[in-house]
C-alpha cells in the first residue's frame, strides 16, 4: 500500500524545483540558447531548456520520492523508448506505480518568456503496459511562470477527494488555497471556446469546423459577431487551467483525429497531443469539468509518450449537452 497524499506532497516539492530551476534559466540564459534544438524524439521536438530540466527533475524523484514507493518513470523528452524503474534496478513489474511526467508543457511559450508553462504528473496503480489515462489516481499540476510573475499556482487532485489549488507567493514562499470553480455558464456563447490549431498542418479544417460551430449554434454571425472568443493556449495543461478557474467554457483538440484522416489519405500530418500532456485531467474531473477522448468517451490512451491524444472538455454538463451533439456531428462531417 501507499500514501497518495504523502507522494502528492512530495511530487509538489519535486514540481516546484523544476519551476524554480526553469525560473533560473529563464533569467540567465538568452531565448536564443533555452529554444535551441536539442533533439528530436519519438514525442516532440526536444528543446534545450527541456532538456536543462532532466539535470533537477531526476534527482529530485530519487531524492524525494524513491524512498517511499517504488515506480515506473514514463517522461516525455527523458525516456521515450523506455520507461525508468526507480529505485534503480528495480524490476518494472515489481514497481507499486507507473508515474508519467510532463516537465514542461507549453514549451514554446514559456522559452520566450510569454506565458505559463506547466509541470503536469499523473501516478496510477502499476498495470504494465494495460495501465492507461483513466487509472491515474493523483496528479498534479505546477505552474511555470514567466519572469514577470510574482505569484504561480500548484494544482492537485485525488480520485474521489476533489481538486484543490494553492498560489505561492515568489518572493515569501506563502501560500493561500484557493477553490477551482468551472464556469457555470450555460452556453458557450459570449465566452472563451475553441478548437486547438496551434501548428500550420490542418489549421483551414480545424478553424473550419470552429466557425460551422458557431454558425449551427448561433445562426447568421453577421448579427453574432462577437458570439465565441478563442485562445490558442499553446499548453495542454494550460488549456485544463483556463477550464478549472472558469475562464474557458469548452476546448478541443481533435488534432489526432484530423491526422488519422491525412494519414488515411496520405497526406503530411502533425503534432498532436499525447498522454503525458493530457495526464492530469484528472484534477479537472475532481473540479467538475466534463473531460472526454475525441468521441466523448473516457480518456483510455495507455500511458507512454507517443500515442496521440483527441480530448474534448466541457465546464459543466449544460455546456456539454450544447456543443457535443453539434461538435461531434460536424467531426463526422469532416470525415475525422
């Protein structure tokens, strides 16, 4: 057995050295160097600020978590091909967890110093490779704020006990809770609602079917002409926060079902999203966000760094029995 309140206290401690690390280097370093190509992976494009966080992120699980519980490491940018034990020379089948981390999610935003980025870690039961998204049991979520910030929010969740959220002051180290509250809104007119088009491949479908949205729910938009706002928040974990503090009302990213259709058709395909940048929904769902896979099922892809990842979240249920019907229909429409 393991105390998963002691392991989230000590994965905040482990989230918040990556923050104040990735802090340092924001200060010291020129964007030019943090946005340098280190490599490319089997995941993502691998920077060299992500990759300066593998030098505090490593030791800092051996020093505060190995000691308690033994686990899996399933990183992004860390160990692609092949999941870590920790302790070291454990056997992967005789580690009680499988840990999957995001270090810095919303990369390219926070290495030019323009907005949060985001420490995402989800822990569920180790189940091998069967072990996916929908048995993840904690997780938590550290912001990465730019240089500007004087204050960063630490975000956590355990099944069935509800999401909590805290700001720390940067300067004093206090803290003060605070409630998550989804926005209660009963539709999506007249706030923040999109679907993500971060990269050039597939952006005319993406917007597309954003504005057909628009126009099968509010009608002619030449008399709704500021009827939806949009964000591209470049961060998965981001676009959960913008939804739990009531600032967003419903995001999709159906990138993985749009490159499927490419592939199919053999056209060039993108980036999509993938389990490690989607690993802490489950604070959303203890906070009362609908969170679904692009179909509007539950969230199953396994935890490893290289599947992709559709998800679709809604504020509350009223938001969803709005948009879903309509979404899924102009998805079919589309041919994703």
């Amino acid at each position: 057995m393991f105390d998963l309140n002691e392991i989230r206290k000590r994965l905040v401690t482990v989230g918040e050295l990556v923050r104040d690390h990735v802090l340092e280097e924001l200060r010291r370093q020129s964007t030019e160097a943090l946005s340098a190509v280190a490599f490319h992976s089997a995941a993502d494009t691998i920077y060299e600020i992500d990759r300066s966080v593998e030098t505090i992120l490593l030791p800092a699980l051996q020093e505060h978590l190995a000691p308690l519980v033994s686990f899996v490491l399933i990183c992004e940018g860390v160990n692609d091909e092949q999941p870590l034990p920790f302790p070291a020379g454990c056997a992967m089948d005789d580690c009680e967890l499988r840990i999957i981390i995001d270090p810095i999610d919303g990369t390219r935003p926070i290495m030019y110093n323009k907005r949060s980025a985001w420490v995402l870690m989800g822990v569920a039961p180790n189940r091998g490779e069967a072990t996916t998204l929908a048995d993840i049991e904690l997780a938590v979520q550290v912001e990465l704020p730019t240089t500007r910030a004087a204050l960063a929010d630490t975000l956590w969740a355990i099944r069935g006990q509800g999401a909590f959220g805290e700001t720390v002051d940067l300067k004093t180290s206090e803290r003060v809770p605070f409630r998550l509250q989804p926005s209660r809104a009963h539709s999506i007119r007249g706030g923040f609602a999109m679907l993500a088009n971060f990269f050039p491949i597939g952006k005319d479908v993406l917007a597309g079917i954003e504005q057909d949205l628009a126009l099968e729910l509010f009608g002619d938009l030449s008399n709704n002409k500021t009827a939806l706002f949009t964000d591209q928040y470049l961060s998965s974990g981001g676009q959960l926060y913008e939804l739990m503090m009531g600032h967003d009302r419903m995001l999709a990213d159906v990138r993985a079902r749009l490159y499927e259709k490419f592939a199919r058709e053999g056209k060039a395909t993108g980036h999509s999203c993938h389990p490690y940048d989607i690993c802490t929904a489950l604070i959303a769902t203890e906070a009362g966000v609908i969170v679904t896979d692009g179909c509007g099922q539950p969230l199953t892809a396994p935890l490893n760094t290289t599947e992709d990842v559709s998800w679709i979240g809604y504020a509350n249920q009223a938001i969803r029995d709005e948009v879903e019907p309509v979404l899924q229909a102009l998805l079919e429409k589309y041919g994703l």
